[in-house]
C-alpha cells in the first residue's frame, strides 16, 4: 500500500460524464483525475455497452468497475478507485440498466460500501426508494453515495 493515502484523506468524486465513448474524453478524465489527487470517482452517464467497455484505466487508476446498459450506449456507472489505494473486493451487485454499481471491501483493513447511482428521468423517487432498499442490505462499513 502506497503512504500517500495514509498522509491524506480519502478523496471522493463524484461526475456526470455525458457519455465517455471518445478516447480524449476518457483520456482527460484520467489526467484530471491524477491531476486533483482523487482516490475513488463514482461516475454516472459513461454510455458503455455491457461487454464492450473501452479501456479506461491507466497506471495511476487500475483498479475500474462498471455497471452498462445490456442493450444500448445510455446510462452507465462506473466507480474507479487509484493505484494508492490498497483496495480489496469483497462483493458487488449491479443492475443490467446500468443505473447502480454497489462495491464492498476494504482498505486499510477498514470496511468500505461504495454506491455510484445514477437515476433515471422519470420515476425517480420510486427508483431511489428501490435501490436504497437494495444498498441497505448490501452495505456495511463506510457507506459513500455518488
């Protein structure tokens, strides 16, 4: 594990892409991402495709997860934690509409849930009230929502 994180608080982002499909696009994320010391970027609307993410990682932020829509570039979630980080994966659960990325382990040896949720135009409360119900069986320790 790097010191760095010992020497600094965790640094969360949280980000509305507007879609990351253009390689200059996720390049700049990255630099921006290293450039502002971020540990964990919870994104939303990153408009993958289940199964066919593009490379979005580099030295500095290896460790990505991600949550696509099954059948169109919309929605999307991803959550992407730095090389500082001494994360370790304990579970996760997400949905096939690319809408919530729930993330559990550990860092440090202390016990983190990451959720990046991304809600829908229409129907939100019922949505949020679903997938609150969902992440409150999921997570323990730290909870940390983007």
């Amino acid at each position: 594990m790097s010191a760095s994180y010992h020497d600094a608080p965790l640094r969360v982002l949280t980000l509305n892409c507007r879609g990351l499909n253009v390689p200059e696009r996720r390049t700049h994320l990255l630099r921006d991402l290293r450039k502002t010391q971020i540990s964990v970027a919870m994104l939303q609307e990153t408009h993958f495709l289940e199964g066919f993410s593009p490379k979005l990682r580099n030295r500095y932020y290896p460790n990505n997860f991600f949550s696509n829509h099954n059948t169109a570039r919309k929605a999307g979630v991803a959550i992407i934690l730095s090389a500082d980080l001494d994360f370790k994966e304990l579970n996760k659960i997400f949905d096939t509409q690319g809408r919530f990325l729930f993330l559990k382990g550990t860092i440090a040896d202390k016990l983190y849930t990451f959720a990046s949720i991304y809600a829908p135009n229409t129907n939100q409360a019922r949505f949020l009230r679903r997938t609150l119900r969902k992440l409150k069986g999921f997570a323990e320790g730290a909870i940390i929502i983007g």
